[in-house]
C-alpha cells in the first residue's frame, strides 16, 4: 500500500512553520510514503518564493502544487525553470514557465502528480482543466510502474472539484 498525504494551501509564515515543525512527525507516524503541498500561498498569502519552495521540500514534500497565485512573486519565474517538483497548473498555454506534472519514482512505485486550474472565477481564462488531465494521465499511465495518479484541481467552486473527482472515478 502506498500511503500519500496531500496538504492545501500552506498559508504564510504560521503555515510553513507548522509544517516544517509537524511534517516529520507525521510522516513517521503515519508512516507516509509520498507528500504532496499545495503552496501556492505560502508567501504571505501571494504566491511561493524559492527559499520557501526549498523549505517545503527539505520538510518532506515531494512535490508543491500551486495555483492562480503562483505568479505573485517575480523570483518564482526563473525558479519554476529549475525545479520539476514545483507544479503551476498544467492547462497554462504552452510556452508557461515550468511544468504542469511530474512523474516521480518511490519504493512502492512511480507517482504521478497533475496540477490543473479551475475556471470559475478564476483570472485568466486557461484551457479546459478537464481534458488537460485527462490527456496527462493517459500519457503517463503508459510508463512503467505508475501505481497512482494524483490531480490536485486548484479551483475556487466546489463543482469544478467535484466534476474533475467524479469524472476520474468513471473510468
């Protein structure tokens, strides 16, 4: 059994401290195979830095997801070029700075992680998350060994997230 743990939105500095202090902890005792941390805000609310993406994965994530607000801090940019395992949402046009999944490698298996962005109330318009998963998936189902797919689906409507978890469990 692959055990993952997905923790949204780390916010600002109370957030970061708590999972740097706890994350460990509860990797240990959860016995936690694979940490996914949505931080798309853990600057202070807007954004994520490069010394705060570095903190969070020293902490234990394996991957950070972000969102809408993953822009906010101009150091990011250059950043996102040089670390896979910091995701902005994959259905950003083509020629985005940095990647929209990542296919990791774990004792138990290969992970792969998609970061799609909702489109309800949410600036700018992106292509349509729902499709964007759906292709990423089926190319990465096609590697060897992936035991799970992971789609953080970063939206501001419950529906969006509730479509994109109900069309997944169709197939």
């Amino acid at each position: 059994m692959l055990r993952i743990l997905f923790l949204g939105d780390v916010v600002g500095e109370p957030g970061r401290k708590a999972v740097s202090a706890r994350l460990p902890k509860i990797r240990k005792e959860r016995e936690i195979d694979f940490i996914i941390v949505n931080g798309e805000n853990s600057a202070g609310g807007r954004g994520i830095t490069p010394k705060i993406s570095i903190g969070l994965l020293r902490a234990g994530a394996a991957v950070i997801t972000s969102g809408d607000h993953i822009w906010d801090q101009q150091e990011i940019i250059e950043y996102i070029y040089t670390e896979p395992r910091l995701l902005r949402p994959l259905n950003y046009p083509l020629g985005t700075p940095g990647m929209g999944s990542v296919l990791l490698d774990t004792d138990k298996g290969k992970v792969g992680v998609i970061n799609v962005q909702g489109r309800t109330f949410i600036q700018p318009p992106l292509e349509n998350p729902f499709l964007a998963a759906e292709r990423e998936a089926k190319r990465m189902r096609k590697e060897d060994g992936v035991k799970v797919i992971f789609v953080d689906m970063h939206a501001e409507t419950t529906s969006e997230k509730i479509a994109v978890w109900t069309d997944w469990f169709r197939q």
